[in-house]
C-alpha cells in the first residue's frame, strides 16, 4: 500500500515538474537519487521560480531533520553495505513506521520494507507524471497546490509538539508575508529562517533520556545495542 500511495503523489509531482517547464528526466532522477518528497518538491518550485543555486541550499536545509532521524535509528541501520542502503531509504514515512517498533530487529525490517517501498512508488510516480504531464493544464487540475498542501501536511503535526510550536509559528510569520512581497517561491525559503530556533527548541532529540540509561532498562531503538545485520 505504501508503494501505491507514494506512486499516486508522485504522479502529482511528475506533472508539477513539467509543467514548471523541467524536462521528463528530472523528477524521476531526483526521485531514485535524493528520495525525499518535501526536499524535492521545494527544490523544483524554487528552481522554476528563482534559481536552482537558490533552491539547492534551501533543499538541503529541510533534509537536515535526516540528522536526528539516523540518530535515531542508529541500531535499525544495521552494518555494512545494508547500512548504507537502508541510510538512503531514511525518510519520514520509513522512519514512522521504523520508530513504531520496540523492537530494534522488527524497526530494521520495517525501515527496509517500507524505505524499499518508497524507493519503487515515489520515483515511478514522477515517471508517470512526467509523462502525462506534458498534456495536463496544471493550472485547471490545481497541480500547482500541491506543494504547500504536502508542507502544510508536514508542518501541521509538529503543531501538536509544545517545543516545536514557536518554531511554526515563526516560519509562518516570515513566510506569509514573503509570500505576499516577494518574487514568487521566496516565500518558503524565507520560512527557513526559523530553522535555527527549531533546531534549539527541539534539541531534547539529541538527550539521552535518564529512564534509558540503566543497565536493567529495556533496549529501544535509538538506545538499544549494536546488533549484527543479517
């Protein structure tokens, strides 16, 4: 299912690339290669609206949350060459499902499982999009809505996190207004301002919570032992 889904929004995204006047070629590489959906989508609305050398630094500054998303996850990633593979499969929806699990051999599948999943559905559906794309009015089909609707969608559950709600409000008291005054597609990249104060009030991600830290405790995921990969 999860395939499916991803495939299904990455058709949306395909279509946005094309229509932002980008060839076929380029969401579906960036699908497989970055295998982020919010970075992408943020790149390409820059890119087309500024520059790419723009949109590259404000790209790269919302995948930082991949930082505490590995450490995290440090005993699900296992060793080796799987380490690596299931460190480039890290997103937000393998990294839900992976944080779900207690245990760290059942968060280990799950991140493989549903990275894997993500790896297939996302950058077929930008394929897909691509192609048909070319004869799609964006415009008529409110394609052109789908990037602030999926970093709405995003941004919406951190609201529920009382450390991370001044760092929301911030970014959309930045955004808004560029948004209104500035060339079109600065207005998200000015929200990145607030980054710094997320980072800060958020920084308990880095903590080692005291509960953990006995030798009697059972092992979790970002705390558990190292154990060998299969």
């Amino acid at each position: 299912m999860i395939t499916v889904a991803m495939a299904l929004v990455g058709i949306a995204y395909g279509a946005m690339s094309v229509g932002a006047g980008l060839p076929v070629w380029v969401a579906p590489l960036l699908g497989v290669i970055v295998l982020a959906g919010s970075s992408e989508m943020l790149y390409v609305g820059l890119a087309t609206a500024t520059s790419p050398w723009v949109a590259l630094p404000a790209a790269l500054l919302v995948n930082v949350r991949h930082v505490p998303y590995g450490m995290a996850l440090r005993t699900a990633l296992g060793r080796g060459a799987a380490r690596a593979y299931r460190a480039h499969v890290m997103n937000d929806e393998s990294v839900a499902f992976a944080l779900a699990e207690r245990d760290p051999q059942r968060a280990r599948v799950a991140l493989t499982r549903i990275g894997t999943g993500v790896l297939i559905g996302w950058p077929s559906g930008a394929l897909a999009g691509s192609l048909l794309g070319r004869g799609i009015d964006q415009n008529t089909f409110g394609l052109d809505a789908i990037f602030p609707a999926v970093i709405l969608a995003l941004v919406l559950p951190a609201l529920k996190r009382a450390r991370l709600c001044p760092a929301v409000v911030a970014a959309a008291a930045v955004s808004v207004p560029a948004a209104l005054l500035l060339p079109q597609g600065l207005g998200p990249l000015a929200g990145v301002l607030a980054l710094p104060l997320a980072l800060w009030r958020s920084r308990e991600v880095f903590d080692v919570p005291q509960e953990h830290a006995g030798a009697g405790a059972e092992p979790g995921i970002a705390h558990g032992g190292e154990d060998d990969d299969e």
